[in-house]
C-alpha cells in the first residue's frame, strides 16, 4: 500500500473547506451541539479514527472592531513584525481574550492612573491577576484606559497568541475517506452583564459559513481501537464526547468487527439532545453496537449521570472487563472523566470483589496495559 505524505500541517495548515452543518439539538434544547463536516479534498491529508481535527479560527469582526475603537486605531496601520496589517493580525493571530500581564504591564507604564494595576503586573502574585483578569477580556482593559495610546505594533506585541481549538474526529476514513466529521458544542453564555462567545466554536458555526479554515490532523495514537476487531470495546462519550465513538461504529461496521460494543451515552434531555439517536438506534439494529445506555440527566428532578448507568450494570460491566474489553472514555475532564474513573474502581471492587487496594491496582494494569483509554478535555 503506499503512504502518501501530505505536505499540510499544523505549520503550514490545509484551507479546508466546511461543507455541511447539521443542527444536533432539537428546538427547545439548551444546548447548540452542531454536526460538521470538512473537506479534505486535494490535501493528501489522512487521519486514523481517534484522532482529532485542529482548527485555527479567526475572531469574530465585531470584536475586533471593538479592539480598535477602544485603542483608537483604524486597523490599516502596518504590523510590522507581522507583514500585514493590524485589523489582519488582531482577526487571525492574537486573542482578543484572557489579556496578559505584559498589557496591563504597558498601561501601567503609559497612564500614571493605572497605580491599581502594579500589584497585578507582579510575577510573584500570578493567583491575584488571575482572578483580575477572569472574566475580563482585552477591549474590557482597552476601554477602562483609553488613554494608553498605543502604537499597533506596541499593541500587538503585549497580545497573546491566537491558539488552535482540537475537536475529536467523529467520522471513519473508512467511510468517508475524505471528508471529516464534526460534534461541536457551541460556546455562548453571559457573564458580567454582557453575552460572550467561544471563539472557534463560533467561528465555526457562524463565521466560515461554507468557506475555507486552516486545519491540520492531530494525532491521537493512545485513543486507537483495539487492534483486534474481536476485542470487545466499552464507550463511554456523553455530550459531545459521543464524537470519537461514532467513528469507532462507522468504522467497526465498514469492518464487519466481530468484537462486542457496548455505549454509555448522556446528556441534558432525551427529547433534544440525543445527539444521533436515529445511526446509534440503526447501529443498534444492525448489531453493531450490542448494548446502549442512556442517561439524560435532566429529565427527571435528581441528575442521572452515565456513571450512574454503570453501577446499574456493574456485575456485566465487569464480566466485559475480565473478558478483555478495552474501556474508553471520551469528554469533559474536569467532572465527567473522574467521576467516571470513580464509578470504574467501584465496580472492579464491588463486582470484582476486591479490596479498594486490589481495584486500584486492577485498574492501574488496565491503564497500563492500554486497555483504558481517556480523551478528555
Ligand atoms: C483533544 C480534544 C478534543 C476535543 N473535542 C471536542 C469535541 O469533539 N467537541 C467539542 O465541542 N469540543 C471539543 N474539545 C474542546 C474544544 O477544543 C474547545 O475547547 C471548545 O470548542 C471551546 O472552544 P471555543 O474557542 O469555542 O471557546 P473559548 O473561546 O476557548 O472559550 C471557552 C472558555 O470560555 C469560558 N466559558 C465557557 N462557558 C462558560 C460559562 N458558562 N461561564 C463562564 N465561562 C465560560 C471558559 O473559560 C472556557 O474555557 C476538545 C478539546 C480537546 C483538547
Ligand atoms: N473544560 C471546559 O471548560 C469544558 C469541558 C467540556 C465541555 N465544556 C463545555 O460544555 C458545553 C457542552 O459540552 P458537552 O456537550 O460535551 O457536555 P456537557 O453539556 O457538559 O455534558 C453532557 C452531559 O453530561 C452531564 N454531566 C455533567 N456533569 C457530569 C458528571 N460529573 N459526570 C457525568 N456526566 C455529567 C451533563 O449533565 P448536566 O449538565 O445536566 O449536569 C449532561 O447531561 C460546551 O459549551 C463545552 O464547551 C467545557
């Protein structure tokens, strides 16, 4: 078979065109989980199921318009360390968000009435500017300094840099070999009396519109499928962790893959937020996915949660295990992901009869030996 070698990266990425948008929720849902799907077309670029899609997004104009009204520039004005001008570098190239101590750093130096930020600027007092700063974006310092009176290059010099966004490849290349599938939930909320926005998210759902975004393949060797199709796979993706586990499906069925699947999938309300409930009930048909739980965490007054659903199945959730079953998880780490791991042990210890010792040591060897497998953010 030969390799072809894309010339794309995340240096150099692919302008990859957006080419379809589904809406995921139902009307009447709190949520935006929107489905993507991304050209790869003449890129020569290939991903592996587990991987992730990068994406460099561009701010959105109004805030950048805000930028420069609150700093008093036009926006024509040449960057020079840049080779463009300020509007093109303010758009692609630096946050308008989470300002930095080197800007508060440089107003304090140019506006005598800026004395309240000299305790921020201090390296050694990081904890206090944190807090000063959350929630604070870089027109909110702009705007409450007006006479700061910087230069565009001094400007952008004192911004961060604009960081990629990674979104779990929801599609199999098996399937769709050049084209890559998206599960994006779409950041938008209110804080400090003012409505905020994700920036790539956004910029996905409402500034590309069917245009072209620099994008590049994030590989993700330690979120691979079991390299035996008969090892049985357990996944657990509420929200928008459902993304990598619907490749894992698209392509276990192009594979005929005789290993058993089971899916804990969860989200806010069964009517609106069953993110794919018509290919995973499909799935389920077929008998490509043996065993579905669901837990929707907002449909009865306590919250269900998928870890929840686990313990119900305890005693066969650990027969899978001892059978060779790999266990995935995939979404939120900062509560899913532990409670999760949580719910893992007590089973090991409740199912398995082990002491909390032994179920911590059986799930270490199963993280050791790669059968437990997290992609979390
Ligand atoms: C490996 C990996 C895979 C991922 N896969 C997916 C995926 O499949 N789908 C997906 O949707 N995301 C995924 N993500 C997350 C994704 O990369 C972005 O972080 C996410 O889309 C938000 O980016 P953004 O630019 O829209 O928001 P940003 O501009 O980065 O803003 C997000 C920030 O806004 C703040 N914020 C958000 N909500 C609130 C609130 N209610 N109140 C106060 N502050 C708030 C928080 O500080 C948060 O960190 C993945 C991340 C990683 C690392
Ligand atoms: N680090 C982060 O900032 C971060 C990480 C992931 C997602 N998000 C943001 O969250 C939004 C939606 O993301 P999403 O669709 O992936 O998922 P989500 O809305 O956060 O959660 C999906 C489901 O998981 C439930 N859940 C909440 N806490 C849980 C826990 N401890 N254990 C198990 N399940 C739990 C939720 O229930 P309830 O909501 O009813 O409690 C919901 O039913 C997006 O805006 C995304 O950017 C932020």
């Amino acid at each position: 078979m030969s390799v072809t070698v894309s010339t794309f990266s995340r240096k150099n990425p692919f302008p990859a065109r957006l080419t379809r948008t589904r809406l995921l929720t139902a009307p009447g849902s709190g949520k935006e989980t929107l489905h993507f799907e991304v050209s790869l077309a003449g890129s020569g670029l290939a991903y592996e199921v587990g991987d992730s899609l990068g994406i460099f997004p561009s701010n959105d104009a109004a805030e950048v318009d805000a930028v420069l009204a609150a700093s008093g520039l036009s926006g024509d004005e040449p960057v020079e360390s840049a080779g463009v001008n300020l509007r093109e570098v303010l758009t692609r190239q630096v946050t308008l968000r989470e300002p930095s101590r080197q800007l508060l750093a440089a107003i304090l130096e140019k506006c005598p009435e800026a004395a309240e930020l000299s305790e921020l600027v201090d390296p050694e007092a990081k904890s206090v500017m944190d807090d000063w700063v959350d929630g604070r974006e870089v027109v909110d310092i702009l705007q409450a300094y007006p006479r700061a009176g910087f230069t565009a290059d001094e400007l952008v010099k004192v911004l961060r840099k604009l960081q990629p966004r990674l979104y779990s490849i929801a599609s199999s290349p098996k399937a769709f070999p050049e084209d890559i599938h998206l599960t994006v939930a779409v950041v938008r909320y209110e804080l400090h009396g003012r409505k905020r926005q994700g920036v790539c998210s956004t910029y996905l759902a409402d500034r590309v519109n069917g245009g072209t975004m620099p994008v590049f393949i994030h590989s993700a060797k330690h979120f691979r499928q079991p390299e035996d199709p008969s090892v049985p796979v357990i996944m657990v993706g509420p929200g928008t962790g459902i993304a990598p586990f619907r490749a894992f499906l698209q392509e276990r069925e192009v594979l005929g893959a005789p290993g058993k699947t089971w899916l804990f999938f969860g989200d806010r309300n069964r009517a609106t937020d069953f993110l794919y409930e018509e290919e995973i009930n499909a799935w389920r048909g077929k008998g490509v996915l043996h065993r579905l739980d669901t837990a929707f965490s907002r449909d009865q007054p306590e919250k269900i949660y998928v870890q929840q659903r686990m313990m119900e199945n305890a005693a066969e959730l650990w027969r899978w295990l001892e059978d060779g079953s790999y266990f995935y998880v995939c979404g939120d780490a900062s509560r899913m992901a532990k409670d999760v791991d949580e719910a893992l042990h007590r089973i090991v210890e409740q199912a398995g009869g082990k002491s909390k010792e032994e179920a911590a040591a059986y799930v270490e060897e199963l993280k050791k030996t790669k059968r437990y497998r997290k992609d979390v953010y």
